[in-house]
C-alpha cells in the first residue's frame, strides 16, 4: 500500500523545508523527499560553506591593514585546510539543524531520488520501493551549475571547477580564471584573491555584476582591480584545454584572441534546473529552457503538482525559494498568501559587498518612468570613517511621479545587512515622505540610505 500524506514535498533546500516546516504548521501531514543531504545546495554547497570561506578571507585581508588600527601581529599567515574545514563545519552545524527541525515539526523524511507517476488528485511519488501518495505534491529539486562541454566547459573536479569544487579543494591554486561575474563568480574571485592567487575574470557581458544598476557595475570593477583581480569584459571564451600544469583558456576580446593560462578555471556561467528522470514530460509539465513553468502560485497546470524556487526560473536566490514555497502552500490551505511579487533583494559577498532591491535606474527609464535618484558616499559617513570601511556609496531611485521607492543599490561594508531596510520599505510601498521621516540612528553606516533619500529630493544634509 502507498504511504499517504497530504503533502510531498521533493527537495530539501531552502525551499523544500521551509515549506515542508509551513505545511505541517497548517495542520498537513507532511513528508519531504531528499535524494542527498537535508538543507540542499544552499545550505551544504553553496551560500553558507562560501560565506564562512569569504569571512575567513576578509579576516585574513584586515590584517594588511592593522596599522591604521595603531595594532600589529608579528606574522601573518594561513592554514587553507583549516579554512576549508571551518567552511565544512558550519554546513554541517546547519545540517543538523535541519534535521532537528523535521523531527521537531514530526515531517517524514524519506531518502532517495523521486520519480512521479500518473496519481490521483495528484501525481503518486515514487522513492525507490515506496509509493507515496499526497492530495498535493511540491517540487523545490534546485539547480546545478551549468557547463558547456563543447569550449571544454566540464567540471573534472581538477582543474576545471564548479561552485562545488572550489568550496573543498586540497590546495589553495597559485592562479585561477573565473569564468562568469555573476554573484557566484565573483565571490570566489574574491575569495581567492584574498589568499594571494592571481585571478582574472572573463565575462562575455559588457560589464560584470551585469544584473547590478550600472553604476554599482563600474563601481564594483574598479574596487575589484584595486585589490588585484584582472578582467577581461566584454570577452567571449572559445576555447578551455587542459595542459600539464593546468589550464589554456583562448578568449576573444576586442577583436583579438588571447589565451589566458592558470591552475586552475572556475565555471560560474549560470545554472540549469535539475528536471531530468522525474517523468515530468510524461504528466505534461510545461518545461522551458530546463526550468518549470508554473503560474503565479506555483501551480504546474498539471493537477496537484506545483514547483517553487530555483527549479521553477529566476531570480535564483534561496530567500525567494522559501518565500515562494509559504506562498504556494498557503494557496493549497486556503488562505490569502502574500503576493509573489514583493520586492527581493540580491546580495553578493564580495568585499566590498553589493546589495540591490526593486528597478535600476536604467530598468526605471525602459519602464517609461520618470525616475528621481539619489546617491550619498559611505566617504563621508562617520560610522564608516571610524571603521576604516569608506568605500562605496547607497543609490536610490524614486518615482518622480508618486513619490514611492522602486528600487535601492549599494555597494560597501556589510551593505548586505542593510538593503533589507528598502526591501521592507519598498514591501509597505513607503515613498520619500516616510522615508525622509524616519529617524536612522547614528552613528551607523545605515545613515547613507537615509541621506541618498534625501538626495533624490535635493534635501541631503551631510555633502
């Protein structure tokens, strides 16, 4: 006999068990499917193990600059596998972490890869020998790193890496070629730049962090190349072959070929969503370019059946996974879930840090809008002066006709920590009247998005 459920969820990341957590809240009888490790890739080989190495790394660069603490150390230094093994330490704290939280929330678990087969009000999953049956069944299965074997784009784990492979390496490379300066890429240029490895990025896009409002882009580009990392934008890669020593990257640019040789190559040109040998064509999913297509709340087309986060498109961020998942499993409760559409935020942990919500300047103007921007440096912050953390600056941008906030862009010191303040803003629709209302306390470097507020109303008080 099947094992019934009310819920199935297939995939255990930040998606996957939040919403497996939400159902069971809602009173549903819950099992989550995991074919590997609880937490998935976000929390096992991806946004976790990499920040703890980025802190590690930032650590380690601080110590170049004591003197301007008035401190000293006598010799500067670093154990990479220690690095590596703290990294690992902290995703398996989490881990465990989630475990507890199955337990505690009494969701089944069952290990294995899922296949799912015509059911009844929804599809059956089947794990191995078991049948599962549920009235409603969520994919959150993720995404891998994607690889183009045709330019010699394919892992080997030894000199060509994914995300993966650069999280658990057994020597730290004297010299690496990032390929992609997305988020993924060039936190692991920063990263290994901080340990003294020669790093050039190759990015086929005019300019890198392309998703980023363009002035943050050239911003970005420039505080990269003062600490050392080369790029070569906009630049086609035509060619990855392995030699002796490691790797022959041939790349166009400008017209003019040139081969770019390292230890080691890192691929970070994007994700494909993780689809295959789910019988998914056979129940008529709607797949396009590898991910699910589902409507405004999850739902497949294919009764029952729902996909959330990165398996079902963009952005691929796993805040937005576990956002869309309480949405989607609120909508099977009955209840009226928050709108998918509210502001998301993007963060990368390079140093120095970028952090976006809501519309580019640009993106503002293409929408027809009439876009009042605003900008304040973090140079003359008072917080940030005492910290020795002056890079970077806060951009707004407003629109000129209502006054509500579309969208925020910063770049500098644990920015990260402080574009959740647009996000809500933004989420309650605020406009520059609640915005130059409100009191920021001081001395904090989050004073800037205050002033870049007032600077898009000609009211900043500190330039």
């Amino acid at each position: 006999m099947a094992d019934a459920f009310d819920v199935i969820v297939i995939g255990s990341g930040p998606g996957g068990y939040v919403t497996a957590i939400r159902a069971t809240q809602l009173g549903f009888k819950t099992a989550i499917v995991e074919r590997s490790e609880l937490g998935g890739i976000c929390l096992n080989w991806g946004c976790i193990p990499t920040k703890a190495l980025l802190k590690s790394a930032e650590v380690y660069e601080q110590l170049d600059h004591l003197k301007d603490y008035g401190l000293s150390v006598e010799k500067r230094g670093f154990d990479f596998a220690a690095v590596v093994q703290r990294s690992r330490k902290v995703a398996a704290q989490l881990n465990s972490g989630v475990t507890f939280l199955m337990k505690k929330h009494k969701i089944e678990v069952v290990e294995g890869f899922a296949k799912l087969e015509k059911g009844g009000s929804a599809p059956t999953v089947v794990v191995g020998s078991r049948k599962l049956t549920a009235k409603h069944v969520i994919i959150a299965t993720g995404a891998r790193a994607r690889e183009i074997p045709a330019i010699g784009l394919e892992a080997d784990g030894e000199r060509v890496w994914t995300y993966r492979d650069a999280l658990v390496p057994k020597t730290a490379p004297k010299s690496l070629v990032v390929i992609g300066s997305g988020a993924i890429g060039m936190e692991f240029a920063s990263f290994y730049r901080a340990l003294g490895a020669e790093v050039t990025v190759v990015e086929m896009l005019p300019r890198i962090l392309p998703v980023e409002d363009e002035e943050v882009s050239k911003a970005a580009h420039k505080s990269f190349e003062k600490r050392g990392i080369k790029f070569r934008v906009p630049a086609n890669v035509k060619k990855l072959t392995k030699t002796k020593t490691g790797v022959a990257v041939e790349i166009e640019a400008g017209g003019k070929a040139e081969t770019l040789e390292a230890d080691v190559a890192i691929v970070a040109v994007g994700i494909v969503g993780n689809v295959e040998d789910m019988g998914l064509e056979a129940l008529g999913v709607k797949i396009d370019r590898t991910h699910i297509v589902t409507d405004s709340h999850g739902g497949t087309g294919v009764p029952g059946l729902y996909a959330i986060g990165d398996v079902a498109g963009p952005p691929w961020l796993a805040h937005k996974a576990s956002h869309e998942g309480v949405h989607c499993v609120e909508h099977i409760a009955g209840l009226k879930p928050t709108n998918l559409s509210s502001p998301i935020p993007g963060c990368t942990y390079t140093t120095p840090q970028v952090a976006s919500v809501g519309l580019t300047e640009a993106q503002a103007k293409e929408q027809g809008l009439e876009p009042k921007v605003g900008r304040f440096p973090f140079r003359v912050n008072g917080k940030a002066i005492a910290a020795s953390d002056t890079d970077g600056f806060v951009k707004t941008v407003f629109d000129g006709k209502t006054g509500a906030l579309i969208g925020a862009h910063m770049i500098g010191h644990e920015v990260t920590e402080m574009i959740q303040g647009f996000a809500l803003a933004m989420t309650l629709e605020a406009t520059e009247a609640e915005l130059h209302a409100t009191v920021f306390p001081h001395p904090t470097m989050s004073e800037a998005m205050h002033e870049a507020s007032l600077d898009a109303y000609g009211k900043v008080l500190h330039i």
